[in-house]
C-alpha cells in the first residue's frame, strides 16, 4: 500500500483554495500514491471557525455536501483515494472530522473524541466531540485515525496492530520541533507500531508543515519543514 502524505498550505476560511489544493496533490499523487492523506480541518482550516454558532454553520460542510461530492469526483478523476481532515455539520451538530474517500465513495468517516479541536470554554451544544474510534479496513489493512491531541490525550483508544494516520495541526516554531519531533514518534507508539502523521502549512499563523513515517517509536522518513510537497511512504 502507497500512501501520499501532502504537506500542503492551506487557507483559513478560503475553501475554494483549500480545495484546489487537494486537487493539486492529487494530480501530483496520480500513479504514485494509493491513498493521499491531508491535515486536520484541512478543507475549511483550522481557525477557519470564529466560535459563533450562526457564523460556523455556515462554515461546516455536510457529508452530502457539493464540497465531498467533489472531492469524491476527484478520486475517480485522478485515481487516488483521499483522506482530508474537514468541519462537518451534521443537522445542527459541529465536528471536527477526517472523511476517507475511496474511488468515489466515502469509505469511512471520523469524528474527534476530544475538545482540544474547539474553544470549549465558550462554545455551546452544537459543537461536538465523536463517541467512539472505529478501525476500518484499506486495502486489506486494518486503519485508525486520530485527529491531533486525541493521541495526547486518550492514546489507549486507537490501538491497532495495523497503520495509525495521524492528520494534526500543530504550529510550533523550528525550535520547538526540534525539541518535540522525538515525542511525537513516542506517543504514536502508545498506539501503534506504524504510524503517518501529517502537518499542514500556514502563513498566518506561521505553520512549518511537515510529514512524517514513524516506526517502531522513531522516525523512519520525513518530508521537511517549510517545504510544500508530498511524502510517499510504502506501507
């Protein structure tokens, strides 16, 4: 199994460039790649929500919404299945998710199991957490995702003696990841012997993006920070 990790910038707010984004990648990923993988709240963007319910319902997308439906169209287009961290609104319910498109269809679709994603302090019922981490199988591998601070905080759920993909959005500056790169490879070992990880770039604020293979607690391959690009990792 390929998998294609794209380290790519996105937009808070700008769907419509987050979404030639993905195009781009997997245009770029066609032929090399069996599944392309994007970061967290990657469609809409992580701060792309202002913690104003009338405001980010506007900002969440469905399911069956024109933006999957697309993103859908694209996988059958390219001939790349894609996993993208997104804001899903389910009736009047928020999430932050991770949908997995595969040749045309959603495959499978995760909803974060912790509050981190949101300011829970001051957001109200209709931003929501997931009940439950389910594993699903791609391409005959058994799979978990965990979205960010799930695997900080309740690394016990996404056990698996197959691949852990871990989409995150994580900022911090060239000096702290050169102090926390290591951890990060330790924790996903809590979970998983495999492990991807993804980071997306930014500008405002400044991201570093990144993408990473863990094995076994280390870092088997990486893509490098600052550097918009696609790591392929054979799995």
């Amino acid at each position: 199994m390929r998998i294609g990790l794209a380290a790519y910038e996105f937009r808070n707010g700008d769907t419509a460039f987050n979404l030639s984004q993905m195009e781009k990648g997997m245009a770029e990923a066609a032929g090399k790649a069996d599944l392309l993988c994007f970061g967290e709240a990657f469609l809409q963007g992580f701060d792309a929500l202002c913690w104003d319910y009338e405001s980010d319902r506007h900002v969440a997308v469905a399911l069956d919404s024109p933006e999957i439906a697309r993103l859908s169209a694209l996988t059958v287009r390219y001939g790349v299945d894609l996993l993208a961290g997104y804001i899903e609104r389910d009736g009047g319910a928020l999430y932050s998710s991770c949908a997995v498109i595969e040749q045309g269809r959603v495959l499978h679709n995760y909803r974060r199991i912790t509050k981190n994603w949101k300011e829970f302090r001051i957001t109200d019922h209709h931003y929501r957490e997931g009940d439950r981490t389910e594993p699903f199988f791609y391409r005959g591998v058994p799979v978990q995702i965990a979205l960010c601070g799930d695997l900080w905080i309740a690394p016990e759920k996404f056990g698996t003696d197959g691949l852990l993909i871990w989409p995150v959005y994580v900022n911090f500056s060239l000096e702290e990841w050169a102090q926390n790169e290591a951890d990060y490879a330790q924790q996903a070992l809590l979970a998983a012997r495999r492990t991807v990880m993804v980071n997306s770039i930014t500008r405002d604020p400044p991201s570093h993006g990144n993408a990473f293979y863990f094995e076994n607690g280390r870092v088997k391959s990486a893509l490098g920070y600052d550097r918009e690009g696609i790591l392929l990792v054979e799995v």
